[in-house]
C-alpha cells in the first residue's frame, strides 16, 4: 500500500480511516481511557487529514489542542464548556479566549509528514488503554508542531 497523501502514514495494515473508525468506536463508549481523550483525538485526526476540517477550519480542534497542551483535559472541558453555553440560543456569540487566542495555521502549506500519527497511537491497531494518554499527548504535541513549523 502506498502511504497516506495527508498524514504520511504507511498503512501497511489498515488504513488512516480504519484506524479513525476502531478509535471512535473506543471514544463513544465514555470509558477511559479513550472517552475523556475524544476532542483530542478528532482533532488531532483532522488537522493530520486537513481535508477533513470542518467548516470553521478546524477553528475549535485548534484551540482545542492548543488548551490541551497547555492544560490538560481540565483546559479542555473549560474550553468545551464556553462552547456549549456560547451555543446556547440565549448568547449571541461564543465568548471563547481559548478560541482567539490559538491562531490558525494557514492552511495553503499543511505538512505531509508527523513524527507521530494515529498509527503510533494505535500500535497494534487496538489503541492499548496502558499509556494511552501519554501517546495522545504526543500526537497533539507532533501535530501542532508540524503546522507550527509549516507557516
């Protein structure tokens, strides 16, 4: 198999999307350590497959790897607590510092290689609960890296 266009990846195995799809299922179950981790995860996901970015351009998995590195899942809840009450129908607009704070990558010149992607994460394709969390936290560390050093 030829490797990934966005991430790099070899998938000698399986593919960027199965390994997606194996996580996801792992994420919904809310247990942990795969459930806490589940914003991470995606954006992580999205930014090392750029064509996937939601509309916003990936505005919110931005901030919010940026709030998870620099704070933990409890920066990360803060940050998606702001969002939910910013998308209550009685605000107007969503207040979030995280959000203006953590600039966006141009998106003109995404990197095509990480020093960590979701195959690392995954290891044998079973996303191992023992030290999840610390290879979580090097994807996120490895992808903004990479798109801090590509602007």
């Amino acid at each position: 198999m030829k490797p990934c266009a966005e991430c790099g990846v070899s998938m000698d195995l399986r593919t960027c999307d199965d390994l997606f799809h194996a996580l996801l299922a792992l994420d919904h179950a809310r247990q942990a350590p795969w459930g806490p981790l589940h914003g991470v995860s995606v954006s992580c996901f999205l930014f090392q497959h750029p064509s996937r970015l939601p509309a916003d351009d990936g505005a919110m998995a931005w901030a919010l790897l940026h709030a998870y590195l620099e704070g933990g899942l409890d920066a990360v809840n803060q940050l998606v607590g702001q969002a939910r009450r910013g998308n209550s129908h009685r605000v107007k607009s969503m207040p979030s510092r995280v959000v203006r704070d953590a600039a966006l990558p141009r998106r003109d010149a995404p990197p095509s290689r990480f020093s960590v992607t979701i195959e690392d994460v995954a290891v044998d394709g079973t996303f191992p609960a023992e030290e999840f969390a610390e290879r979580v936290n090097a994807w996120a560390a490895a992808t903004v890296d990479a798109w801090s050093r590509s602007t």
